[in-house]
C-alpha cells in the first residue's frame, strides 16, 4: 500500500505530464515548434515541484498528500496561460512562485505539527497588523479598474488584503476559541433558533463595519463579502449558532443595499453587473469580452494558443479564468472548478479531524476565506455576482497573491500533519489495548 508521500510523488508526475503537454501545445500554436524558453520554463516548474515535494517528504511526512499535487496543477496551468497570453511576465511569475514555495517550506520548518499553535498567543498583534493592511488602500491605495486594493511602492504593486487575510483569520481563530462558549450560550429562542444575548454580536458588528468600509472606500464588494463571509463561517463553527449566520446575512443585504443608494462607483458596479450591453464599448467592455470569450470556447474550448483573450482587459490578472474557459472550454473551466472545490473539501476535513479547537477553527477559517475568493472571481467572470479586482488564488498572475496562497497551504498541511499523527496514536492505542 502505498504512504501518503509516494501518493503524492504519483499526483505530481501526473501534473508535471500536463505541463508538458501544455507547454508543448502553446509552443506550437505560437512558433511551430518548441522553443528553448519552454525548455527552460519546463525545467524550472519540475525543480520547484520538486523542492515542495522533498521538503514535505522531509519535515512533515504525514501530512495530506492531495494539498501540493493540486495546488501545483493550479500554478501550472494559470503559469502556462500567462506564457501564452504575456510571455514577457512568465519569467516574474516563476521568480514569485519560487519564492512562494520557500515561504511554504519556512511555514512547515518553524510551524510544522504542533508548532502553528504558537501564533496564537500573538493574535492581536496579528489582529491589529491585518486591520491596517486591510484599510491602508482606502487611503493610500491606487485604483485599478474600479477598485482600489493596491499599493504601489516604486515600480512594485501589491494587495495588502492577500497577507491580511491570514493574519485576521489567525486572530479570529484564536479569539473565538477563548469566546466560543460565552457566544454560544443561548438566552432566548425565536422559534426553533436559539439567539445568544444581544451584547454578543458585538464582533459580528465589528465585522460587519470593517466590510462596509472596504465597501464604501476601496469599492470593491468581492473583498467586503469574502471577509464578512469568512468571519460568518468560522464564527459557525465556533458556536453552532444559526442566528448569527442569519443576523450577518441580514446585515450585509442592509449594508450593501444602503451603499448602492448613497455612493455612485456601488451602483456603477451593479448596474454593469445587471446589464454590461448598456455600455458595452464602455464601463462594461471587460465582462461583455469576459462573456463573449467563456461563450466561444463551448464545450472542449479553441485549444490552446487558438482563442483571443487578449481582447479581454487584465486577462492574465482577473480574467485568466475566461482564457481558460475560451481555450479548454466548458469542461476545462470545470476541471479547475472541481480542482478548488476538492481543496476546500480537503481543508474542511482537516478541520474536522483535528481535536485541536484553534488548529480546527484555523483549518476552517483558511479554507473558507480560500474558496469564497475562488468562488467570488469565478462568479464575477461569468456575471453571476458584481465583478471583483480579487485574484483567483494560484492561477492569476501577481506575487502578493501567490504568496499568500502558499502561505495558506503551508498552514493547512501542519496542521493535517497533526491530525495524521493524533490519528496515528490512536490506532497504535487500540492495538496496544487489543
């Protein structure tokens, strides 16, 4: 039978034999043949493969096998239409994944295991260092279509809410575990749904302003519903209490709707969002090509290197979904689909196998903040909610989000590896017993 590692080993070879495949093509279609930079950039993906495979072999053996292998077919694909559509930026996306994967590889060295329980004695620190990276762009940010969620320093952009994102969920992981039982104690009832007291939806409140600031000065409602949505989640988990998932449903609808009546850039995202063929040469030129390109590639797509996605603006960046979607087609766009909901099926289940209150409520909250940012870009695309400037995680090109996702997974597998060995333990105490 075979470990988890040689699991893992057969995963990669399976993905690395899609690389292959896919770089081919794009050569091909571009050059008729194959190129030495598509040797150089084959080279380069199998040895940072490699270097994620051996340093999770060495430091953390029990951990998940299934995290790396799908991130990886992921990165690729997202790295292989970025060769395709901006073969000048490829090099830089390689440099950023490189460096991604040495965060991970820190994360598993000095987090491994039971280490990742550490952070949470800094958790306002965290608190306190994420809130300000979260709002530093609504007043210093520079705005990108329509959204303000960058900062540029010299010649370098990069979205501060990517790391901000682990650090809150860190706090609210480590916080709800002290309070999970205070939030949870029920006072009265509404029919069948026991409501906590009232002066315990404080943090929802908290929350619940943060979003509508993000709302209202960064004006993006992707970031504003990822966040609140993230919070809802894990304070679930928390307390087991449907009331509060009610209440900050409630007050998101009130908050969202109110900002569209008072602030013009919320009903210019609405309105394109309800009909882009009103401006199509205009305001809704992006989501208007973003249809027309996932339309065109129908079932089994135009084939690499046959589409035209680059009438699509920012399509390495936002819309690298719909290049997929035109050029593999319906069912490549739902491969990657299948691909995200199968890491967030992965992270729940850590989650859940974790005795660990923090290493659970962590697991969720990373998970959860994970595939509400895929869901959220995949629907913006295809107009199913208002366009985002959120990246899709691993796939997109920039090094902020990159990172950050890397960060994510390193987090994920410690603490798998824990829930592995707690396992582990359990077995050899039964047959001990026995």
């Amino acid at each position: 039978m075979l470990n988890k590692r040689n699991r893992e080993t057969i995963l990669f070879l399976l993905v690395f034999l899609c690389v292959l495949i896919g770089v081919i093509l794009v050569d091909l279609s571009n050059f008729g043949g194959i190129s030495m930079g598509a040797v150089f950039f084959i080279g380069i993906l199998f040895l940072l493969f490699l270097a994620a495979h051996l340093s999770c072999r060495f430091f953390l053996p029990n951990a998940d096998y299934f995290f790396l292998p799908s991130a990886f077919f992921l990165v690729s694909l997202g790295t292989i239409m970025i060769y395709r559509l901006k073969p000048d930026l490829v090099w830089l996306q390689l440099l950023w994944v490189g460096l991604s994967i040495l965060a991970t590889m820190l994360v598993l060295i000095f987090f491994g295991g039971k280490n990742y329980r550490l952070i949470k004695n800094y958790k306002y620190v965290c608190a306190l260092t994420g809130v300000v990276l979260l709002l530093l762009p609504a007043f210093l940010g520079r705005e990108i279509h329509g959204a303000k969620l960058w900062l540029r320093i010299g010649s370098l952009s990069f979205q501060p809410a990517e790391v901000a994102k682990i650090l809150i969920i860190i706090f609210l992981a480590a916080y709800l575990k002290e309070k999970s039982e205070l939030l949870s104690t029920v006072t009265r009832r509404v029919g069948k749904i026991g409501v906590p007291d009232l002066k315990h939806f404080g943090p929802l409140l908290v929350m619940w302003a943060v979003s509508l600031i993000i709302l209202i000065f960064e004006k993006d409602l992707g970031s504003s519903l990822l966040f609140f949505g993230t919070f809802l989640a894990i304070l679930y988990v928390a307390t087991g209490r449907v009331a509060y998932i009610i209440a900050g449903g409630a007050l998101f609808v009130v908050g969202a709707t109110a900002c569209y009546g008072f602030f013009p850039h919320v009903q210019t995202r609405i309105d394109i969002w309800l009909n882009p063929w009103l401006d199509a040469n205009g305001k809704g030129y992006q989501i208007a090509q973003s249809l027309f390109a996932i339309a065109s590639g129908g079932i089994s797509g135009s084939g690499l290197g046959q589409g035209f996605p680059l009438h699509i603006p920012a399509v390495h960046t936002d819309f690298i979904f719909s290049a997929i979607c035109e050029e593999l087609g319906f069912l490549g766009g739902v491969a990657v689909s299948v691909v995200y909901l199968l890491i967030a099926y992965r992270g729940l289940k850590v989650g859940l196998q974790t005795e660990d209150i923090f290493g659970k409520l962590l697991a969720v909250g990373l998970t959860s903040i994970f595939a509400i940012q895929s869901w959220v870009i995949m629907a913006g695309v295809t107009r199913l909610i208002p366009l985002t400037g959120i990246t899709l995680p691993f796939m997109s090109y920039g090094g902020s989000s990159m990172l950050s996702n890397f960060i994510l997974l390193g987090f994920l597998l410690s603490i798998s590896a824990e829930t592995s060995s707690e396992n582990n333990e359990l077995l050899e105490g039964v047959i001990n017993d026995e």
